[in-house]
C-alpha cells in the first residue's frame, strides 16, 4: 500500500511536494496555529517597512536593514501576506532541496523521502509565521546550494555573474551578516585556478554588489545616526558584552 502510494507521488514528484507543502501548511495554520508571531526583533522589521513606505528615511536609528522590510512594504504591511508569501517561499525551498540532491546522484525515491522529511519539521512551519527573516533566509541558501550543485561556478557568463552578485547583494540587504559569502566564492574560484589573472578577471563582479549593498546602507546609517555600521544592532550586542562598561553609562541607555 504504501509502496503504491509512493509510487504515485513519485510520478510528478515536484507537484507532490508542491502539494504536501500546501496540505501541510494549511493543516497547521487553520487548525493547530492560527496566528501570527509578532517577537521584540519584529517591531524593528515592522518600523522599517513603514518608513520605506512613506520614502522617508530621516532619522531612522538604524536597528535592521532594509531587505526584509522591503518585502513587508511591498505587501503594504499586511503580516498575513507576509506570511502567505513566507509560505509560498517555504514551498519552493523544499522544491531546490529536492533539485540539489538529485544534482548530487541521489535516487528519485531517496531525494523525495529526504524532502518530504525535512520539509515536515515543525519549527519551519513556526518560522513561516514569525515576521523575521529566518524563512527568507532559508530560501536564498537553498538557492545558493542548489545553483552550486548544478554546476553555476562551471559556467560564469557575464549574465550569471551579475545575477549571482545581484542575488549577493539582495541577501545581504536582507542579513548584513551574510557579507561573506561572494568573497567565499570568489576565493573558491581563485583557490581553483590561482593566479594573478584569475584575481582580476570578471569574477570579481561577484563581490561587487554586496559591497553596495552593505557600504550603501551603512552610509545611510552614517546620515541617520552617526555611525558607519550595516546596523545599530552591532552595538547592542558589543554593550551586551561589556557589562561593566555598560554600567557606567549615561542614565539615557539604562534600558541596554
């Protein structure tokens, strides 16, 4: 029986997944958790999105970037289409795992079981409904690794590097942390075929965007607050760390 049933799903294996995915979500938010997270790190999304709404950035304390609340803006701050949207990205996620194993040589059978796994954890789920930017994030690495496992790197016409740094630079926008990863390419390129060409060659257009990204919003922090920094959050977690000094300060930040 159930040898059958697999047998079924795995005949359009991707509109099986498409339709677990769907089943599963819906199952869980109209019946076990029907609503939506609003977390302390939330109100800092929800502020921004407001302010890139109104073009307005005058002032902003510079807590979060701009690339997830551009989203919720673009939703026009409705959260149940955010997370309908969240939703819908959760789905394609589990689409580019089951590509990037069948790239690595994996079994039909075997990618859609490992999918089908990974994709009915819970705490994905609970993540879809948070306004944060976990499930987004998820979805630009299952990009990431499933754009790597069909052999990307092996092919970087102009148009692919420009989409690649485009993509880069977007994620960063969404997680400034995130900066990295077109210098890890880029170095993995360099490593590959190490030479003085290789390090001045159109690869170079990989990094390109990011460092847009991450020096032009800390340039509008720089306006707004003072300080060259991707993000204020920065500082949190430094006076987080420094308890004694954090003691001393001015009655102002008390609240730190």
């Amino acid at each position: 029986m159930i040898n059958k049933l697999l047998y079924g799903l795995l005949k359009k294996p991707i509109k099986s997944l498409v339709l677990f995915g769907v089943l599963f979500r819906a199952f869980f938010f109209l019946v076990v958790y029907t609503s939506i997270t609003i977390f302390p790190d939330s109100d800092g999304y929800i502020e921004l999105s407001k302010l890139i709404s109104d073009f307005n950035l005058n002032g902003y304390h510079g807590l979060r970037s701009p690339g997830y609340p551009l989203i919720i803006a673009f939703l026009n701050q409705n959260l149940y289409l955010v997370v309908f949207f969240q939703f819908c990205i959760g789905i394609l996620s589990t689409i580019f795992w089951y590509k990037t194993l069948i790239n690595y040589k994996f079994t039909l059978k075997t990618s859609f079981i490992i999918t089908l796994f990974l994709g009915s954890f819970i705490n994905i789920f609970f993540y879809e409904t948070n306004i944060l930017v976990e499930s987004i994030v998820l979805f630009f690495i299952s990009i990431l690794f499933y754009l790597i496992s069909d052999n990307i790197l092996e092919r970087l016409t102009l148009k692919n590097l420009i989409g690649l740094s485009l993509f880069f630079g977007f994620l960063v926008l969404i997680k400034p942390f995130y900066a990295f990863l077109p210098f890890l390419l880029f170095g993995f390129l360099v490593v590959k075929n190490p030479s003085i060409k290789t390090v001045f060659s159109k690869n170079i257009i990989l990094v390109v965007f990011s460092l847009i990204a991450y020096y032009g919003w800390s340039y509008v922090n720089k306006i707004n607050t003072g300080y060259f920094a991707a993000t204020s959050y920065y500082g949190l977690t430094n006076a987080q760390n420094c308890v004694y000094f954090a003691e001393k300060t001015p009655k102002e930040f008390d609240w730190i």
